[in-house]
C-alpha cells in the first residue's frame, strides 16, 4: 500500500468542486459511465488489433446504489487500469484543464454548468461522494487488481485490489447531503436524460435502461417518415410534429450524425428549451450548441453526435477550433440543400410551411453569405395576386416595366385602395416581413448593384399615373387645377415640414397618401426596431422634411372639399385634416398621440356634417 498526494498546485481543488456545481450535480453519472464506455470501447480496439479476447455479450455497465450502505457503484467491463496507470490517469490529475478551473471559479462567483468543460471528468464524483475507491484489473495478461481511495482529501491510498475480472468498478461513498443520489428514481432519471442511446447496455439494480438504438445512425435511406417523427417525439415528447427533418452523416474530415429538425414555431415555442441535443458517442453532453451551429440556426431541433467534440471542452476552446467551425459549416451546408430541395420537390408544402421558415431563411441570408448563395432561389416573397415568387422571377417578368426595381409592401391588408392603385396599373407588389425584410432588403440591395426596393409610399412612380387625365391647363393666375389643388391643401393643413403636392393618380377611389422618403424611412424604421433610446422626437426628426402628401386629382373628395371651401372653410379644413390622418392611419403611420385629436376631430365633423344633412332633408 502507498500514500500520494494528488498532483495539483491547488490544494483545494476538491473541495471546490465539491462545493461548487450545486446546479447539475447530475453530471458525475453521466462522467463516470461515459468513461465505462471509453474504456469498452478501448477492449474492442484492442480486440480487433488481436491483444485481447473479448465476448461481445461480455459489454456492460452495471449501476447499484445500496441506500444501506450508503454507496453507488458503477461496474464496467473495461480496459481497467494497472497500478501505475491508476497513478498516471487518476491520481496525477493530469487535466491541464484543472488549473483552468481554478482561476475560473475564482474570478467568477457564479457560473453554468463548467466542470464538463475543464476536463474533470472523473473528479465530478467529488461532488455527490465524500469517499470514491476504484477497484480496477486491467486487461493486461498477468495484471494485478488495483484498489485506490481518496475520502476528497488531496491524500490517497493505492492497495492491492480484489477484483478478479477485467475492468473496473467504481464505488461512491455518497454524502450525508447528497442522499437522492441514492435513490433508484433519481438515478434512473438521470441516466434516461444522460445516456438513453448509450452503445452498451446499461443496467440499474439489474434492470436494463437503454434499449434504444439512436436513429441518426441508421443509414437516412433506410430510415421512414414515421421512424423520424417517432425520433422527435422522443427528444421532445410534448412538441407538435416538425415540418421537416435533415438527415446529417459525415466521415470525412471530421466525424458527425445527426438529425436536425425544423420545428413548427408556435405562439408558445420555448426557444431556450427544445434546443438541438449534443452527444459524444451517444452520451449526452448538453442541450447548448450556441458555438456549434450558426445562429440562424438556433431553432432547429434534433440531434448531432460527434466524437470530435469530446465531452470536456471549454467554451472558448469551441470557438476557436476548426473542426468546430467546418462542422457549422458543414450543418448549414445541408440545410440549405435541404431547404433547397424541399422547395424543389413540394412547393406547396414548402409555402405552407414559410411562415415557420422565413425568418430562419432570411436571417441566414443576412447573417452567412454562403448560406444565401445556396437558398437564393428559395427565398420567396407574396405577391399582390397571392402567387409567390423569388426576386430573380419578378425581376424577370418586370423587367420591360421597371428594371431593376421591387414594388414591396409590408402590409397585405390595410391598404386596399393604394394597392388599388398598383393592381390598377399592373404593376406588381411584393409583400415583405415588416421585421426581418428591412434588413434583407438593404442586404439584397448591396448584394446586387442596381437593385432598388421601393416600398409602395416611397414614391410617385410614373406608372402610377394617369397621363391623359393631367390637369395642366393654366388659368388666369398662370396656376393649374393640380397646382391649385396643392395650395388648398397646404393651407388647411398647415403641417410644418409637409410637402404638399396633387397628381393625377390612376385610382380614383384614393384621396391621397402620405409618400415618405425611402432611405429616410428604413433608417426611423431601423431605429425603432434597435431598441436604441432615440426619444419620439429623434424618431420623427429623422423625417422631418421627408414626407409629401399626395393629393389625387381624380378623386371625387377632393373635388367636393375645392368646392366646399369656398363655402365653409372651416368645415374644409378639418376635413381635409381627416383625409391626411386617415392617409397616415392606414398606412400605419398615424402616431399613437395623434390618436386623440384624431378622434375628437372626427366626432365634430361628424357633428358638423350631421345637423348639415339633418337641415337640408
Ligand atoms: P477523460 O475521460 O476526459 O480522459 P476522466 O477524468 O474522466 O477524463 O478520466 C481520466 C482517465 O482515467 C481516463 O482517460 C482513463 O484513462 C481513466 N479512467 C477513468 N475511468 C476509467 C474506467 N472506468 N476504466 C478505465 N480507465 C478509466
Ligand atoms: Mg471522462
């Protein structure tokens, strides 16, 4: 029997761990089974290399917690450790990680989930056990049984062992405060969330755990629709039915299986809690893959196993590596062919599903250029007709009309007379998300030279205008019936900053609209959206001066409203004060103080107008 101190410049190490990962205690179990399946799966190697025998029924892990005695063993049928090996791998803590650890809890109060990331594997034991022997008999011929225990002191003992078969049995002395671990329940719980598609059968108290065989390793084509929505039912039993599923296999140059879902986004989808499932060789490690997948991913759900990304790794050791990033790039490379061919082969199917998917598609484009280039030709917008279309078909087909320039609008209900106005002339409307489409836009614009998006109140096109109807005759003041038109209006508003103009405009049944200038509005439009303290002010200074109204002059109101103020001035002007709110308001511009006058407005008009028609019945 030999004494040691384990080798590590902190003294304290295990009492920190010990004291510190109250949040997920639970993770010792899936640490220690996990190294019970790295050391089964050393034996197999080591078989097929021919230096030694082994029964492939011989492959188990047995868990027994014995509440009586206080203890939770974890029995494998492993490579085991020799005595030395025992001092190399477990008592010199040799994880470079272990100093990391220690600076890290000591700059940080609180913390997630961090002992997986530091390499303490074995050590999270510490952390539900006051004793932990190992009585361990390497596979090696004539080896000798090793026991060693450590009651979390830095000092241990390394003895003789008893063990008389290959592998190793583990034995936690479980802590008076950390009885739960005892019991068969919770540990079962545990070892459902950790290691249900563990590759070794897996026993608690002799009852076998693990039956299921993971999907994502059988071959996607001998895989049916009905074994994948079976898969997701049972990553996440209480979610819908996702829209659709891409199958992930890789050899080369890195190793990765998957299944990856794209869910449907409810009202009361739980973004933080059906995240995508990591695995290591099927041993769950975490459900956050922020630094795995690009963020435009983020919602997808499923599976990824690889053992390339080991159990224990930091988060900045993520970041930085290539494999990680070539696996993201990998991940987003297959789903946008998915995308791709899903929109390819069910194009209705892939319309009906869009609402879920836009915002995944169009953040992707924004955020990874790689990704736009490939789902291009699936991005696709409604246009005023209901039909979808990408931008390269509506280019096309308007090519003769207005080259390289998008007629859009983020509203499909509100406007009907001015998109009138367009359906009138032919001209086609696309409408955009209100969100996402302001970035996408901009996005698409640098992306393409030449390409102009246009919202439908952005500006007066030519083509919304009814040239034969122009009223261009001068009268006696030089003045035309337009420009005169203009100048009524521009009194009776009296709105500091507004532009007042009359067109001939090809929709008769619209009074006028507010045209705000485009750059100026997605800029106001992406402030509000940034959340950026800007003030109401700010946000309406960015306007200032950049909004005409538009009168039409073929519209029947305006007629009556020239005529009226001669008349009843007073009653003109408020009218025609309602015709500009009204404008705003369905345009969705009238601002919330606004409101209020509105209202008030409208009820004395109304009063007005009222004992009018009452006095001349
Ligand atoms: P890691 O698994 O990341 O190497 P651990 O702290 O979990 O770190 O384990 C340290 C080492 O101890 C392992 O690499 C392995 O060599 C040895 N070891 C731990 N558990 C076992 C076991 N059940 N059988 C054989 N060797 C083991
Ligand atoms: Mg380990």
């Amino acid at each position: 029997m030999t004494t040691g101190k384990l080798q590590i410049h902190s003294e304290n190490i295990l009492p920190i761990i010990k004291k510190w990962l109250y949040s997920d205690k639970d993770i010792f179990l899936r640490e220690l089974v996990s190294n019970a399946c790295d050391a089964m799966q050393k034996v197999k190697v080591l078989r097929d290399a021919g230096e030694c025998s082994a029964q492939d029924d011989e492959f188990r892990i047995e868990i027994v917690a014995n509440a009586e005695e206080g203890t939770v063993t974890i029995t494998d049928t492993g490579i085991g450790m020799d005595r030395d090996e025992v001092e190399r791998y477990i008592a010199q803590l040799a994880f470079s990680g272990a100093e990391e650890f220690v600076e890290k809890y000591q700059s940080q109060k609180e913390g997630e989930q961090i002992i997986g990331h530091f390499g303490l594997g074995f050590y999270s034991a510490y952390m539900v056990a006051e004793t932990v022997e190992i009585d361990t008999l390497s596979y090696r011929e004539g080896a000798q049984p090793a026991l060693w225990s450590c009651d979390g002191s830095s000092e241990y003992t390394l003895g003789e062992g008893g063990r008389q078969t290959r592998g190793t049995k583990i034995t936690l002395h479980i802590a008076k405060e950390e009885e739960e671990y005892l019991d068969e329940e919770r540990l079962r719980s545990i070892l459902n969330h950790y290691c249900a598609f563990l590759p070794y059968p897996i026993y608690l108290n002799g009852i076998h755990l693990n039956e299921k065989k993971p999907l994502w390793l059988k071959p996607a084509a001998e895989c049916t629709d009905q074994e994948y929505l079976d898969f997701y039912r049972q990553l996440y039993p209480t979610g819908e039915d996702p829209l659709f599923w891409v199958h992930l296999s890789v050899d080369y140059p890195f190793n990765l299986k998957g299944i990856l879902y794209f869910p449907k986004v409810s009202r009361n989808f739980n973004f933080d809690k059906n995240t995508i499932k990591l695995f290591c060789n099927r041993v769950f490690v975490s459900d956050n893959c922020k630094d795995l997948i690009p963020d435009y991913l983020m919602i997808l759900q499923g599976a990824i196993d690889s053992p390339d990304i080991p159990l224990n790794v930091s988060r900045s050791y993520l970041q930085m590596d290539r494999t990680v990033r070539q696996l993201s790039g990998h991940i987003s490379k297959k789903v946008s062919d998915r995308l791709v061919s899903f929109y390819q082969d069910h194009r209705d199917r892939f319309i009906e599903s869009w609402p879920d998917l836009e915002v995944i598609v169009k953040l992707g484009a924004i955020q990874d250029e790689k990704f736009y280039e490939r789902v291009k030709g699936c991005l696709i917008w409604k246009n005023l007709d209901g039909e979808w279309t990408t931008l390269d078909d509506y280019l096309e087909r308007n090519k003769e009309k207005h080259d390289n320039r998008v007629f859009y609008s983020p509203d499909e209900r509100h406007r009907p007379h001015f998109l009138d106005l367009y359906r009138q002339k032919g001209i086609e409307v696309l409408f955009t998300h209100p969100a996402i489409d302001l970035h996408l836009i901009a996005f698409l614009e640098r992306q393409r030279s030449g390409l102009s998006f246009c919202r439908i109140d952005g500006r007066i096109d030519d083509l919304l205008l009814d040239k034969d109807r122009e009223k261009s005759i001068l009268d006696a003041e030089g003045k035309t019936e337009a420009t005169r038109l203009a100048d009524l209006l521009r009194t009776a508003l009296e709105i500091e900053g507004l532009q007042v103009v009359a067109k001939s405009l090809a929709s008769d049944a619209l009074p006028g609209f507010v045209m705000m200038d485009e750059q100026a509005r997605r800029m106001r439009d992406m402030l509000v959206m940034s959340d950026i303290e800007q003030g109401e002010k700010g946000l309406e200074g960015v306007m200032s001066g950049r909004k005409t109204f538009v009168a039409n002059t073929n519209s029947p109101l305006m007629h009556s409203l020239q005529r009226l103020y001669g008349r009843n001035p007073a009653l003109a002007k408020n009218l025609a004060r309602q015709v500009y709110d009204l404008a705003l308001l369905s345009q969705r511009e009238l601002r919330p103080e606004a409101m209020d006058t509105f209202i008030e407005r409208n009820q004395a008009v109304l009063q007005q107008l009222a004992a009018a028609a009452a006095l001349s019945s």
